[in-house]
C-alpha cells in the first residue's frame, strides 16, 4: 500500500463494521458533548428564565449609565476574583451575608460576576451596607477604614484625596450601591410574590431563598434601631490593643478623631477625648452603628471584646465632671433649646425629635454623651459637615448663619451638656 | 526530507518557556501583593485583579498553549508518518499565537480592556483571534491523522484529535455566551467552560503527551490499548458534564447540580483507570528513571491521580461547601495545571527537545529542575490546601470576615516562599534547554534505554512491521 496504511494482522482481522467503530465513538463524542450543554447549560437556563419571569417584580430597576460604567470598572479591576456575588443556599452564606440569591436578581448581568474565590466577603448584599464616603476611603486607601485588608489600594479613581473623586470612583461606588438593591426595593410584597411563585413549597432548599430574618445581615451594616446587650467596661488593655487595629485608622491613636482614613469622612470620625460616652450609647454605637456615617457596626466581635473597646473608648475621654452651672443659665439654655433644638434632639435631648426620621444622620443623644465645652461650641458655630447640624452661631465663624446670639450659643452649650446622664 | 518541523519544536518550546516566566512573575507579583497590599502604589497597571487575569491566561496560553504546539509539531509527524499541513502555516500559528493572542492579550488585561470570566480573561477581541488560531491548529495537526487513516490510531493520537475538535466546540461556552445570557444563566455556560478549558484542552492534550513520551522514552509498549480507549471515551464523555459543580448550592437548579456532582465522582473513577494503565506501562522504569522527560510524565501522572481525586472528593456537598471559595481551591488549581500539566507539558518539551539533533540538553539542569519543582509544588498544594481549611472552618464560624484574611497570611508566605523553588526549577528548566552540548538530548536517550531517531520511531508507529496482537499497544514495539 504506497503510501497509505499497513495495518497489522489483529486489525485486518477485524470486520469492516467493527473497524468502522471509530466514526460512530467519534459522533457519540460530539453527541456527549451536545448533552452537557443541554443538560447543564439550555435546560438549567430555561428553568431559571422562567423562575425570573415568574418571580421577578415587575419593573425591577436596570442599572443607569453610571451604574453601568461602575460594572465595567468592577469587571476588568477583577473585582469578582476576591468579591463573590452569589449568597449560596447554606446556612452559613446566609448567616452571613443574607438571603441566597434568587435567579431575577441577576437578569441584568451581562456577564454574571458569581466569582469562585471569596478573600474579601461577599458582595451580593452591599446595597445599603456602607455610606458612600466610605466606600472612597476604602477605594482610596482601604486599610485606612478596614484594618488587616489586603484589597488594593484604588488611589488613580482620585484626584489625590478620597474626598475628591473621579467619574470612575462614583460610577463604581454607585455600581456597588445596586448589589442586592432590587431586591430591598421589592419589599415584603416582592417577597410574597416570589414566594408565592417560586413554585417550591416541598423544595426544602428553594425555600431556604425567604428564611432569613433580613436580606443583608452583614454585621457591619448600620441599623438605627436593632436589640442591643448592655456592654460593661471590660479589659481595658485587651480593649486598646483591639482599639488600635480596628479603630486608630478613623478615630487616630490617640482618640482625637484624627486617624488616616478621616480626612475623607464626613461627618469626621468622633473625637473620643474631648466626649464622653455613657455605657448605653457606646454598647447601641458599637452594636449597631451609627447610621448615616461612616462608623460601621461591630456586631460580629464577641461581647468581652466589645466590652473591652467600651473601656478603651472612655478611657480616652478628658471631660471632667463639672460644677452646677449656674440655673438662670441653665434656663435660658433650656429655653433655646426647646426652640431650636428638640424638634431633632427631642424634648430630653434622648435624640429622639419628631424630625428625625427625616433626617440623613440620627440626631446626637446628649444623654447618652457629654461633649467638652470647646466641641459643644465647636459645633454650634461650625456645624457638623456632612450631617443635618448645621452652623447656628452669628459671627466669628466664616459659616455663622446668626441664627443664635453669642449668649444665647453659650447658654445652650451649657444647658445641653447637663443633659448627660451617667449610665446612657 | 524530515518529518519533523524542528525549528518550530524549538520555537514554540522556548516561547513556551518565556511566556511561563512572565505568567509566574504576575503570579507571584499577585502574591506578593496580598502581603504588601500597599506595593504597587495604587497603580491601575499593576493591580491585583489584573495581575491576576494575566497570571491565568498566560498560564492557559502562552505556557501551556505553546508548550502543546511544541509537542504537536513533534509527535504528530511522529504519529502518522505524515508532515504537518505547511511549515508557512505554522510560523503564522507561532506569529499569532504568540504575538496577536498572548502578548496583546497580557497588555490589553493590564490596561483595563478584559472579560471577568474565569479562563476566558481575555477580552472578547483577543477571544475571536483565539477560534481562529483554534482552527488553524486543528488545520495544522488533523489532516495528517486522516491522511494516515484512523482505524488503528495509538491513544495519544485519539487525545489530540479530541483535544482540538472539542477545544474549539467548548470555548465559546464561556467566552461568548455569557456575554449574550445574563446572569445565574450566564454562569451555568460559564461552569460548563471553567470545567472545559481543563478538561477538554489541558488533560487531553497532557495525557497525549503522557500517553506518548512513555513509550516512546522506555521503548515498552503501553500496559492496555484497551484502557487507553475505554479512558479516554470516559474522559470525553465525563468531562463536560463536570460544569455545573463549580456552582454547588447556587440558584442553578438541585438537579443540574448533582448530576455534575456524580458525573465529578465517575470521573474520578475513570482517572483511576487512565492512571492505573499509565502506571503499568511505567513498571520497570523505577521511581526516577534515568531519561528527565520520562521522569516528568511520570510524576505528572500521579500528580494527575491526586489532583482528580482531590476533584471527585471536594465536588460533593459536604466538603464542597466548606472548602468552596477558599484557598483549598487555589492548591486544586495549581495542583492540576502546576502539577499534572505542567509536568506532562515539560515532559513533552524535554522530550521532542532530544529529538532535535542541533539542540543544546543539559541532563544536570534538568535533574535539578525535575527537584525543585517537584518539591515546589507540593509545597504550594499542601500549604494552600491547609490554609483553605482555616479559611473555611473560620467561615462556618462567627468570627469577623477579617479573621479569614489574618488567618492565611501565615500560608500566603508559605505559597509565595515556595514559588521561589519554582521559579528555580524553571530557571533549571530553561537551562536545560538552552546549555549542555549540542545533541546531548540524543546521547541521554541512548545511554539509559536506547533512542531511535524520529524516523525511525515514525516508520515504527505507521507501517507495523512486527504483526503481533500486543504490538497494536504501541505499534511496531515488541514487549
């Protein structure tokens, strides 16, 4: 045979069918290879678009064109390589990060970003769990606000500060801001309509998608309200060592509010020395935030360490107990204050005003702390950036509104810092 | 005229070699970077996520993609008794390959253009170049094999022509269709590739390489023709259904799941077929056979056992959803692309290398590299694999996320310290390749278990002049 194959005896001794045998094992190849992508790919796909269509709300938000951009930047920095965004159907996903995901959630990822590695936490549920001048602190220099991270550092996004952002560190944030939120924004009802047509009563793991108390449980997420244990002053140097790795960053080393990652924040992390906090105000902080700002929750540290940063907080603090003020102070204090002050501070300074849930960031509870006088008049000449407080003083400040008088600012500054009381 | 298109051997085998230093140097430059986040300055070219893409792709393509045509451009001719399509064509595949897929596609990643799909990194403009040089490789290598005639093709040939055919049918599952279906249903395709690109292009073409150079090297005819088949029938019928299991206990319905998670543990099962032949065509050779390349396979091969078992076991619920996302994830990886393919792949190169006559060999380099990257590897696998178990046993916890992240700096060290034995073995590698006098390949061979030349081998392979039913294992070789 010039030129084609000698083959040797054992095969010439085959029947031509049976030699052949290669062509139908070559189609039955193709042919497996046809299954796998039916079986794991057309037939998952046609069950879920129609768990989308059935379970989806009706008009769920798409993203905007910044938003969009943001997805972009998100998928070539690789964002999904250490962020997963997929809450898997296990207890321990849902504990915490929140509800698994449901297949409408991601009818506009084009691509998905599912993700296999988690080194940073999940990122399905971000919506809501961070104010935005957080995330450019953390875009900016991320060890700043989160210590320990090993995210890099996303400092070209900025003109130099994080306070000064460019188009691609807001169209990310903004990105950021629509994980998990289409969902929040179904609300109750779009629960039940889901649930009522999921179509998974007996599907024990279909219905694992509603058993959460909450959609996000990341226990940074800030709450305004939430059941809080009453914290006691605990180890107090066990409490500076956990003060220095999580805390120093924003509030500084020494408590003065003056940490790396404050710059960027607004409101500026609290000064620590020049307030003092009562047991019950720094057991809700720590617990549940303090919504509006920067300052996470701490709910995923035990109870002997959050006991432990109660100590080292207050241990910072250099108000003293001062002498009675002087009453006829006290009540023109009292009367300013109830003129200008309780409508957000509420009538016993509980931080409780009827304005308050119109407002971004809740009120101070002046019980619950007791500003030195300098911060107090600080804050009544200057306001507090980034917060609903604003200037009230008349002059000596570029930002004096004149709403108050000097005595009048004096007077409320004594009266508010009587409101403290020992124990909130 | 010779068969064999050495210079485009020795062409793709020291691209291949290069391309694997600049993958490994993203690597560890990645590596480095989550001890010292802060390293790059906040530079955008230098960023985690970027190097990270790189790193993966370079290692798909540029080390492993090169290495394979490297190999191809030797065994096929080998193979069949028949030169490959064109030499011209080839040097155009090598001009691609190298120059319009992979370094582009490195560049592109690092300025921000890329898809944030798993072994599909490379933007969608590099992806169309990667289909066409797809083709034009199955151009290159298959007419030859139907030129010859198929009716009684060795097993590595089976795996080549596989290996190409399915390569082109799977890419696009996860590099162009998850940009057309959103979503869980984008990630289904998606599964289906981050399983393919192993699965359908690595391992068939390793085991082609494993397959061959055995035989080849120890002049022993492979312990079971009938093996070979029934495992490699086994591999393409389990593999692709393997997809979904990277998506255990995601919103991609139970049923899907578990038909990938059975189809993980079947393949394990095949493995330990494929594994057990290769391993009883290896009797006689000792642990550490004489003949480097011989000896890569070797260890490849059981690296390949370990890796598939790995694979079978963290597929299934209870360990799948502890260790899922974790570093124990990373150690698989590497394990099977550092360990069973790198392996065969060196193997192979090594092994065509010889075979050049003008080629410098350096037996010494090789030993040392063969070391280094044997205990390079399996510190990496084993330390990773530990940390992927703090990391997940913290997760099951409550303990804050950041304690994960504390936790594994110990075991970052540890992979980024035995990255250092690797690049060593590379370094040993690649001089091996390119020191030692000129021919020396040749001379290793003969000393330790005789070495016939290509043509010879060739003539062997086609026209069987020693009729026997064994010599159909491995035509030609009487056992």
């Amino acid at each position: 045979m010039a030129g084609g194959v000698i083959m040797n005896d054992a095969v010439k001794r085959v029947p031509r069918a049976l030699r052949m045998a290669y062509i139908v094992a070559s189609v039955c190849g193709v042919g497996f290879f046809a299954m796998s992508v039916l079986l794991l790919g057309v037939w998952p796909g046609q069950v879920l678009e129609e768990q989308t269509r059935k379970m989806s709300p009706e008009h769920p938000l798409n993203l905007t064109v910044s938003e969009s951009r943001g997805r972009e930047i998100y998928s070539y920095e690789g964002c999904a390589y250490c962020h997963t965004q997929q809450v898997r159907y296990l207890e321990s996903d849902m504990a915490r990060f929140g509800a698994p995901t449901l297949a409408w959630e991601t009818r506009f990822d084009y691509p998905h970003l599912w993700g296999t590695r988690r080194i940073g936490p999940d990122l399905a549920r971000e919506s809501g769990s961070h104010p935005e001048d957080w995330h450019f602190v953390h875009l900016f220099a991320p060890r700043s606000v989160v210590a320990d991270s090993v995210m890099p550092s996303y400092s070209a996004m900025f003109e130099g500060s994080p306070d000064r952002p460019k188009q691609t560190a807001r169209d990310l944030v903004a990105y950021l801001e629509t994980l998990g939120r289409s969902r929040e924004l179904a609300g109750p009802e779009g629960e039940a309509h889901a649930r009522a047509n999921c179509n998974c009563d007996k599907d024990e793991m279909g219905q694992m998608a509603f058993h959460t108390s909450e959609l996000n449980t990341n226990p940074r997420k800030t709450r305004r309200n939430g059941a809080v244990p009453v914290l006691v002053a605990g180890d107090g140097k066990r409490g500076l060592e956990l003060y220095a790795r999580y805390c120093a960053s924003c509030h500084g080393t020494k408590g003065l509010g003056d940490g790396p990652g404050a710059a960027g924040l607004h409101p500026a992390p609290a000064n620590l020395a020049e307030h003092k906090y009562g047991l019950e105000r720094l057991s809700f902080a720590l617990t549940n935030g303090i919504d509006g700002t920067a300052m996470p929750a701490w709910r995923d540290l035990n109870f002997g360490d959050l006991s432990a940063l109660v100590a080292a907080v207050r241990s910072f603090s250099v108000v003293q107990q001062e002498l009675p003020a002087d009453p006829k102070t006290l009540e023109a204090g009292a009367r300013v204050y109830k003129a200008n002050c309780a409508q957000c501070h509420g009538e016993t300074g509980a931080g409780d005003g009827i304005a308050v849930n119109e407002l971004r960031v809740v009120p101070a509870n002046l019980q619950g702390v007791r500003p030195s006088l300098n911060a107090t008049l600080h804050v009544l000449h200057n306001g507090i950036e980034g917060t609903e407080m604003a200037p009230w003083a008349s002059d000596g400040t570029p930002n004096g509104t004149g709403r108050l008088s000097e005595a009048e600012v004096s007077a409320v500054a004594v009266y508010v810092r009587g409101l403290y009381q020992e124990g909130r | 005229m010779p068969l064999v298109e050495q210079k485009l051997v020795y062409a793709h085998g020291l691209a291949a070699v290069v391309m694997l230093f600049v993958s490994i140097a993203f690597g560890i430059f990645a590596s480095i970077e989550l001890l010292l986040p802060d390293l790059s300055g906040g530079s955008p070219w230098l960023s985690w996520g970027r190097l990270r893409y790189d790193h993966t792709q370079g290692i798909l393509f540029g080390w492993l993609g090169n290495a394979f045509l490297a190999f191809l451009y030797h065994a096929v001719p080998v193979l069949t008794g028949r030169r490959v399509t064109s030499a011209r064509l080839g040097q155009w595949l090598f001009g691609l390959w190298n120059f319009v897929i992979v370094v582009p596609g490195w560049l592109l990643v690092l300025a921000g253009f890329s898809q944030p799909l798993e072994w599909a990194e490379f933007p969608l403009i590099i992806d169309a170049f990667v289909v066409l040089a797809l083709l034009l490789m199955a151009i290159q290598f298959l007419p030859p094999f139907f030129a010859r005639g198929i009716e009684d093709l060795y097993v590595s040939s089976w795996y080549i022509i596989g290996g190409l055919i399915f390569t082109i049918l799977a890419y696009p599952m996860g590099n162009f269709v998850p940009e057309l279906v959103p979503g869980a249903r984008g990630a289904a395709f998606s599964g289906l590739w981050i399983h393919d690109a192993v699965g359908l292009f690595v391992t068939p073409l390793a085991l082609a390489i494993i397959y061959f150079v055995i035989p080849a090297a120890s002049r022993r005819p492979i312990y079971s023709h009938f093996l070979s088949m029934l495992g490699f029938w086994l591999l393409f019928f389990l593999y692709p259904l393997n997809g979904t299991h990277h998506y255990v206990f995601s919103v991609i319905p139970m049923s899907a799941q578990i038909g990938a998670i059975t189809a993980s543990a079947l393949l394990g099962v095949d493995v330990i077929l494929v594994v057990a032949n290769l391993l009883l065509s290896l009797r006689g050779t000792g642990w550490f056979p004489r003949d480097l390349p011989l000896r890569f396979v070797g260890t490849g091969t059981v690296f390949y056992l370990v890796v598939s078992i790995q694979g079978s076991v963290q597929a299934q619920m209870a360990v799948n959803q502890a260790v899922h996302f974790s570093d124990w994830v990373i150690g698989h990886s590497h394990l099977a692309m550092l360990g069973f393919a790198t392996f065969a792949a060196a193997g192979g190169i090594a092994h065509a290398w010889q075979r050049i006559p003008w080629a410098r060999y350096n037996h010494r380099a090789m030993v040392w590299a063969y070391w280094l990257l044997s205990s390079g590897v399996v510190i990496m696998v084993i330390n990773l694999t530990i940390a992927g178990m703090v990391e997940a046993r913290l997760w099951q916890s409550n303990a804050p996320w950041l304690d994960s992240v504390r936790a594994a700096r110990p075991f970052w060290i540890g992979r980024t310290h035995s990255s250092l034995l690797i690049v060593a073995g590379f370094i040993a590698f690649l001089l091996g390749l390119t020191t030692g006098p000129r021919g020396a390949g040749l001379a290793e061979g003969e000393e330790s278990v005789g070495l016939e030349t290509i043509d010879e081998m060739a003539r062997r392979l086609t026209y069987s002049d020693a009729p026997s039913p064994r010599a159909s294992r491995w035509p030609g070789v009487s056992s």
